[in-house]
C-alpha cells in the first residue's frame, strides 16, 4: 500500500507510461474534451486541485525538460497566480506560446491530467527528459 506521494492508481499509471521527451497536458476545468485521449480526470470542486497542485505533486518525480504555457496565461490573470505557477516549474525552461499552438501540440501526448483550476488558459504541456 502506498503511504506518500500520489495515491492516484490511474495518475501513476499514466506518469509511468512517460518516455523520454514525450509529452503530458495538464489542464483547467474548462479544456477542450479529448475522447481519444487518455484523461485522468482529478477535478473536484473549483480549484480543487489546481494546476500548479498537480504540478507540484508531480514533480518530485517526473524529470521535466521544459514546459509549455500559453501567452493568454499572463494576460489573463494576476502577477501572483502567474508567479505561482512559474515557482513550481523554477528551474525548468518555460515557453509561452499563443493558445491555439499550444492545442495543436495535444493530440501526440500520452495524457492528459485535469483538474479543479478555474483561472482562465492556465493549461500546460509538460515535456519529459533532463535529470
């Protein structure tokens, strides 16, 4: 049984299916429904996990070598909530690109992970490898 760390069998799975430089979408309440994609589906309530939770359970564990955001991200919401989420990703290479590129990079990821997180574009695609 496991004691720490994520507890979710479907999430693990997942992240244990990453390879090298594949890819992995982490994503808001309101992202576009993928049916041929595997979703792990962690929402609860509003911001009930958030995105940058998510991240930040992962990350002890998942080797990211760069992440990708969309620019509509820091436009739409406050200094802080921006910061907050770049403090998860700190030390990981960050990409901002316009949030139609950011979509046309989800049909060759292995999953995606949604949450609770009701802050408008906070999805992200996180890119395995490094460490």
């Amino acid at each position: 049984m496991l004691r720490t760390g994520i507890l979710n069998p479907a999430l693990l799975s997942l992240l244990a299916r990453v390879r090298h430089t594949n890819t992995l979408v982490i994503a808001d309440r309101g992202f576009l429904s993928w049916p041929e994609m595997e979703t792990i589906d962690l929402s609860l309530v509003d911001e009930i996990p958030t995105v940058s939770q998510v991240v930040a359970a992962i990350r002890p564990n998942f080797a990211i070598a760069r992440a990708f955001l969309a620019e509509e991200f820091r436009n739409h919401n406050s200094k802080a909530a921006v910061e907050e989420l770049l403090a998860q990703l700190r030390g990981v290479p960050v990409e901002f690109k316009p949030h139609l590129a950011l979509k046309r990079r989800v049909p060759v990821a292995i999953g995606i992970i949604r949450t609770g997180d009701t802050r408008p574009y906070s999805n992200l695609i996180l890119e395995s490898g490094g460490e």
